[in-house]
C-alpha cells in the first residue's frame, strides 16, 4: 500500500513537473482528435476529458501553493493523484493517432483563482473547480459511458465515472464544511 502510494506521488510529481502552466492548448486537444475517424461524440469526449483533467490537477497545484486549510490541501492533493492516474488511463484508451493531450487547462478558471489566497481562495477552489467543476466532468463521462462509439475510450469513462462521481461528493462534503455555497 506505502509503495503504490509513493509510486503514484513520484508519477504525479513527474507529470505534474512536465505541464506548463497556463498553457493555451485547447487548440491542441482539438488539432490533436480533429484529423482521425473518430465519431464526434468520442472527439468531444476526449477535448472535454483531458481538459477537465488538466484543469483540476493544475488547480490542485495551485491550491497547495495559495491555501492555508488543510483541508482543502488534502483535497487537492488526493485531486492530483487521482486527475493524474485518470489522465493516463485515458492516454491509454485513446485510439492510435489520437494525442490526448496533457496540459490543455481552462486559462480562465486558473486565472480566476491565482489572484486569490487563503479563505477566498478556499472557496472559489471548491465552489469552481470541486464542486462545478466535477459536476460538470461527471456530465461527459456520463454521455461517453452511454453513448460512445469507440469502445474503449467507453470503457475507460464507465470505469473512470465511479471515481470522479466519488470526487464530486468529497467536493460537496468539503463545500459544506467550509461553508461554501454550492
């Protein structure tokens, strides 16, 4: 158990360590799926996916810099491992051709919250990025694991789901011990 746990934190680190931060590559998510076969409902998946995961670690990342609680620090770290193991189970699933890529973040919810520190931070962390955030990466693994056509890329959401729907709860449990507004 203490060495799967320190294998996962030395693969968070190194992956983590490679992402650039703030880097504008939603362009490459859609360059990267745009010129193979895949059905538009995989193509969708994968860009939403690999973003919503790029998003939460690079948050988790920033949340153990800006916060304060230790809570919230826990949060983000249990966040980066888990975005980080999904990510390259996702990487694994994707069809030949397919680049899922890595560091294709939402510049605007980064943005949003680098200004921030302490209890503000705290709450626009869990209020955006916890809570919204799952809510909204639970709706596309939901719609791949139901109406995906690559059958592998709907495997790998089937089998992500439990686990991000798992993070959406921690998330709520977290808003309402911090007070936050869900």
């Amino acid at each position: 158990m203490k060495r799967t746990a320190m294998l996962l934190a030395a693969l968070a680190s190194t992956v983590i360590a490679a992402i650039p931060a703030g880097a504008p590559a939603q362009t490459q998510a859609a360059s990267t799926t745009i010129a193979n076969d895949l059905p538009p409902v995989d193509k969708a998946f994968v860009q939403a996916a690999s973003a919503a995961g790029s998003t939460e670690i690079d948050a988790a990342r920033l949340a153990t810099r800006q916060s304060q609680d230790k809570d919230v620090k826990s949060f983000a770290h249990h966040m980066m491992l888990d975005h980080t193991k999904l990510a390259m189970q996702l990487k694994m699933a994707a069809p030949h051709g397919v680049t899922v890529p890595m560091d294709n973040s939402d510049p605007s919810v980064l943005e949003s919250l680098k200004a921030l520190h302490g209890k503000e931070f705290d709450a626009a962390y869990i209020q955006k990025v916890g809570v919204q955030g799952h809510q909204e990466a639970v709706q596309v693994f939901q719609k791949e694991a139901q109406e995906g056509q690559n059958a592998k890329l709907k495997q790998a959401a089937q089998k992500a789901l439990p686990t991000i729907e798992q993070h959406l709860k921690m998330a709520q449990q977290l808003a309402a011990k911090k007070g936050v507004q869900q």
